[in-house]
C-alpha cells in the first residue's frame, strides 16, 4: 500500500484543533502522516506520532522573506511558502531551501515554472479553493490549477496535492483528493503521486539534509 | 405496470459514505445540500447524469446510489460538502459495491453498528 501525505494542515492555535486530533482523523482516512504547517506568525514547534513539522513562511518582502528561511530551515521538516504575490513566488521558487510554494494560483508562469523545477520546489494544489468557494470564485481557482498543472508538466515540476485544512472537517481521504484532482485534469497516477511519492521525497530529502547537518555540527566540534 | 426488463435498467453502483460532525446530521438536510452541492459543482445536466439517490441515511454512516460511470464525479461532490443546515461536516467514502447487499455487507457492519440492526 502507498503511504499518503497531506503538506498542509494548520493545527491550533490557528486552526481550530489540536494536532493529536487532526492526525488521528488523517490515519482514519489513510494518510501516512500530515505536516502541521502553521503561518510563521502562529509558530510553534509541534513534535508527534504520525506529525512532520513544517511551516507556512508569510512575507511582505523578498529580505523578509529570506531571513525566515534562513531562520526556518534548522527547524522544521517541510517548508511553505505563502505564495500568491508575484515578487514571494518569484523569491519562492529562486531558493532551492523552499520546499513547497503554496497556492501560486495565477501569479506563476513558464519562467517561475522553469527555476521552480531546477531548484526543485513543488508547486501546490490546495483543494480548499474547490472545496469552500462556490460559483466564480470556484471557476477561478479551477482554471488557475489547469494552468499551472499545463505548466508543471511542461517543465516537469513536482507538484502536491493538499487540503490546507484548519480543521477535523477539513481533512479529506486521498480517494477523494483524487477526485477533486481529476476535476482540473489530473490524471489519477498524476494526483496519486502528488500525494504520495512527491511529498515523501520532500521528507526524505529534509531528513538527509538535517542529519549530514548534525553530522558537520558534530565533526567541526571534534576537529574544534 | 410492467417492471422494467433488467437488461434496460440503469445500472448503478451504491456508495457508502460516513460524516464527520459534532452533531446528528438530519437525512433530509443532507439530501437538500447534496443536491446543492452536486448542481453547483457539476450544473444540472452533470447532476442529472449521475442519477444520485440517497438509499439510507442513519446520522452518521449512509448509502448513496448513482450511476456505475459517475463514481468519480460523485466523490468528488460528497468531497464538497462542508456544511448541512450550518453544522460542520466532513464527508468520508467508506467503499463502493454494485449491490446494496455487498455495500451493506462489507462496509456497514464495520464498527460500531450492530448486527441485528441491520437483518
């Protein structure tokens, strides 16, 4: 069985649950794990079973941006970025320390496309937009994800699937993930590896790097 | 009137499906939002297409019939209801069957209900 992710959860104090609850109900629905990616002013450092600690990066500007993943990145395993902006998306997907740029939706473009795929930042799909918004707005945010979909797979950009959910009801199974995913034109493999092999290889890759950062804390002591 | 002969019968898979909420969900409130719901999503034709009928619903745990090829479509609406009568919900697909009897079979004694109530 594929082992499922969800990248982008937000747990109390800016949601409306715990994380204890959010994972328990993810597990029910098959999910692996969830990251807890609360915005950067509501961070706290969250450690559980079934929980990879992350961040959703909130900027103004470019240096403000830069300094929180500089400041960010010891910390968590799975880092976001607030996207939307041009000039955040822009910075976003320029950094090969980013790890996700969140809901790019019409600010992004083949030139984002083409450094986001060198520096290997995932573009999301956060399926709120499909699931909360009615009538425009919904048609929106559907014609945007087609969009950037076109482009992710023009330029072979990893992509994730996520709920951002800010609440237990918010959570949905990846079944139904897939489901919303094929509404925008994503293939089933497309939508089952946007919640499962990409996401994974987002994890592995952080633990690789914070464990050959141990490795060089702990070798420059010794040489020290 | 004659029953229709099966081979001209629409043929339909039956979804079980469980909400998460804090309260008891109403039957009839949740048809109201599914239909909502699924013609918002999909317009009326799409909704027409998929042929939904709510088989049976006890608050928490339900049946769903629709068209054996609209199956995707219909999670994906059960995946859009957020809310019934202003209750916050999240909508679970538990299994789909071909029959009403495999559907009650393999995914409806799971749990907590028991047997008795469902023979």
């Amino acid at each position: 069985m594929l082992n499922y992710y969800d990248l982008n959860v937000h747990a109390l104090p800016e949601g409306a649950d715990p994380p204890s609850i959010l994972s328990s109900v993810a597990k029910r629905y098959g999910y692996a794990a969830i990251a807890i990616t609360n915005h950067s002013n509501f961070w706290s450092e969250v450690t559980a079973e079934g929980i990879i600690s992350g961040v959703e990066i909130v900027a103004d500007g470019i240096s403000e941006l830069k300094e929180k993943i500089k400041n960010y990145r010891p910390k968590v395993d799975v880092l976001l970025v607030h996207g939307g902006d041009p000039k955040i998306n822009r910075a976003a997907v320029e950094s090969s320390d980013v790890d996700v740029l969140a809901h790019p939706f019409h600010e992004f473009n083949h030139v984002l496309a083409k450094s986001a795929a060198e520096n290997e930042v995932a573009i999301e799909f956060n399926l709120d937009a499909l699931i909360y918004a009615r009538g425009v707005s919904r048609v929106r945010a559907l014609s945007a994800f087609q969009i950037n979909l076109k482009l992710a797979r023009k330029f072979g950009v990893p992509t994730v699937l996520t709920s951002g959910a800010r609440s237990q009801y918010d959570l949905r199974a990846p079944r139904e993930m897939i489901a919303l995913a094929s509404l925008f034109g994503m293939s089933e493999a497309e939508a089952i590896g946007a919640l499962s092999k990409t996401p994974w290889s987002i994890i592995l890759r952080n633990k690789k790097k914070a464990r050959a950062w141990s490795y060089y804390e702990t070798s420059t002591i010794l040489d020290a | 009137m004659k029953p229709l002969p099966s081979s001209m019968r629409e043929r339909k898979r039956y979804i079980v499906f469980e909400v998460l909420s804090t309260e008891k969900i109403d039957r009839s409130e949740l048809i109201d939002e599914l239909w909502s719901s699924a013609s918002s999503l999909l317009g009326d034709v799409g909704a027409a297409s998929c042929n939904l009928w709510m088989l049976d619903f006890d608050g928490r745990r339900g049946i769903l019939r629709c068209a054996h090829d609209k199956t995707a479509m219909v999670r994906a609406v059960l995946a859009t209801i957020n809310r019934v009568h202003g209750i916050r919900v999240g909508i679970h697909v538990l299994g789909i069957s071909g029959t009403v009897k495999s559907a009650t079979e393999k995914f409806m004694r799971q749990g907590d209900i028991p047997r008795d109530t469902i023979d």
